[in-house]
C-alpha cells in the first residue's frame, strides 16, 4: 500500500488532503505539532513533529512514500515559512519521498495577467509572493539536483471543507444568515476559486500518476473562475431566498492596517480582489484525465452545509 504523511493535518487543506487520501484506500499519517488529528481522520495515524525541528520532521517522516506540505503558519507571520520549506526538502532527501505542495497565484504579482497557464511568467510584488516564488525556486533546485522530486498543484482561493479561515466564510457568507452576501471586490470582476474537495481529490490523482510526470511539476487546477455576481446566485440558490449584496469595507481594513498586523497582512494581497484573473491549465488533463471540478451550485450548497449555514429549507435536498 502506497503511504503518503500529510504535514499540517488539523489544518483546513490538510485534513482534506488526509480524507481523500485515506478514502482512496492510502496508508496515511497525519502529522502535527499537538499529535492530534479532527475526529473526520480517524483511520489517520496521528504523528507529533515540529516542522521547525528538521530530526524530528524526519523522523516523522521515515518509511512514508510521500509527502504532502500543507504547512500554513499564521497568515500575518511568514518568517517560518521558508525555514521549514528547507526542513521538508531535507526531510524528504533522507527518505527518499515523492513531495506534493499547494501553489497559489501569489507569484504573478501586480497587475496580475487575466489568464494564468503554466508558462505565465512570474513577477511577485508582495512579500508573500516573493517568498512563495522562493519556496518553487527551492523546489526545483533539488528536484534538478536529484535529490526531490516535487509535483506543484496550484489553485485559488479555497471554499468548502471542514474548518474556518478562508475568505469564503470569513468574508463572502459571513451574514448569509442576516440576508446579506458580501462581495470582496468589484462584483463583475473574475475572481479563482477552488472547490477544497477538488483541490484535494487533485493531489490524489497526481499521486496514482506519477510514472507520468518529471522530477518538478508546476500544474494548474482550474477551479471555479466566477464573478462575486455568479457566487451569489450560487449561494441564494442554496438559501433559498435572495440576499441583499453588502460590500467589504476595505478602508476600515487600511486605516487600520498600521496597526494590526492580520489587516496589514491582508491589505498586502488585496490586489487579487480588484484585478481579474483566473486560471488555465496546458497539461493536467492529459496527465490525470478529467479534472475534477464540482459544480458551484453543488459546491457551494456543501460549502455552507460545512460551516452549519444551510437552511432548514434545504436540508433535505
């Protein structure tokens, strides 16, 4: 049985990479700092590590197939980021692992092309990017050198799935229940989303097709490219009821932002609000076949059951 240990496992792609994993029929450890996993991951083996601790990571590591970096310090802090992107490189050089890693589009900077495929040129503008293009540039390096093999699956912003934290719930349905749906930017504007099951069951098919791929992979996965408009008919749709559309109220966000670190963190990126963009893939079909893609009306209608929003209404639909 193939294994793969899933770092960053309590965290909200963590533990949707460990599910699908685990469903389809992979030995799967979850690693953490507490050593302890959702109650959704049972099947899970639980392992405690600190992935600023390289001995202890690899030791975690040891005698696992491959290894998923869903390691997501705290959004206003990146200074960890990069030391323990060298602490999985390391880790997996020892055991001889199969990396996989979450892209964003973070790279492509501002103004952000409309259309992002696998050769779009990358230009970061924020510190985030920078130090997500520093992570690839980290992973290609030892891929070339021989000495691990990473398969990059890009996408954009998460929704649905277990857990809070995305802009989705944050933001975009945090006053469904009051009637109102609040757009984070122009609601015309195309904006990439990914379903984070999707996100997910991609990783798995990458895994059952790696005698395909090279030592480095950059792949996109297209998810749902859609306008704040469309979202909202989406999740009216699920509401059963139409919903008064509220704006967010980005200049609290930027007077503030001198002094909350969170805010500054998120003022920093809000360029991926106001700029249109979306993305496309040359290659990830032909590697593993239909890309998986739930439709947003289902997708959102699962989003919302996650997070308890669903309507009496809809619940037995």
């Amino acid at each position: 049985m193939t294994s793969i240990a899933v770092l960053g496992a309590s965290g909200r792609l963590g533990r949707a990479v460990a599910k699908a994993f685990l469903d389809a029929g992979y030995d799967v450890g979850g690693v953490t700092r507490s050593g302890k996993l959702p109650a959704e991951l049972a099947g899970v083996t639980a392992i405690t590590a600190d992935a600023l601790d390289r001995e202890a990571l690899t030791q975690a590591t040891q005698g696992f197939d491959i290894v998923f970096n869903g390691l997501s310090p705290v959004y206003s802090d990146w200074s960890s980021v990069l030391p323990m992107a060298e602490n999985v490189m390391a880790a997996c050089a020892v055991n001889g692992a199969v990396h996989l890693f979450p892209g964003t589009v973070y790279n492509y900077g501002s103004p952000i092309p409309a259309v992002l495929t696998e050769e779009t040129p990358q230009h970061p503008t924020t510190e985030k990017g920078r130090i997500r293009l520093a992570m690839e540039t980290l992973f290609r390096s030892e891929a070339e050198a021989g000495r691990v093999r990473t398969v990059l699956l890009r996408a954009g912003d998460f929704f649905g799935g277990k857990g809070t934290g995305s802009w989705f719930d944050l933001v975009t349905a945090s006053k469904v229940e009051k009637g109102v749906y609040t757009a984070a930017g122009p609601v015309d504007l195309v904006h990439e989303w990914v379903y984070l099951p999707d996100f997910a069951r991609g990783f798995v098919m990458l895994a059952q097709n790696l005698d395909r791929m090279g030592a480095y992979e950059a792949l996109h996965l297209p998810g749902h490219a859609v306008t704040e408009l469309e979202m909202k008919a989406a999740v009216e749709k699920t509401m059963v009821r139409p919903l008064k559309l509220a704006s967010m109220p980005w200049w609290v966000l930027r007077a503030g932002s001198p002094f909350v670190p969170m805010w500054r963190a998120i003022v920093s990126m809000s360029y991926l609000r106001f700029e249109a963009h979306r993305l496309a893939s040359d290659r990830l079909a032909s590697l593993i076949g239909e890309i998986p893609r739930t439709p947003l009306d289902q997708a959102a209608r699962e989003a919302l059951r996650d997070l308890a929003l669903l309507p009496v209404e809809s619940q037995a639909a």
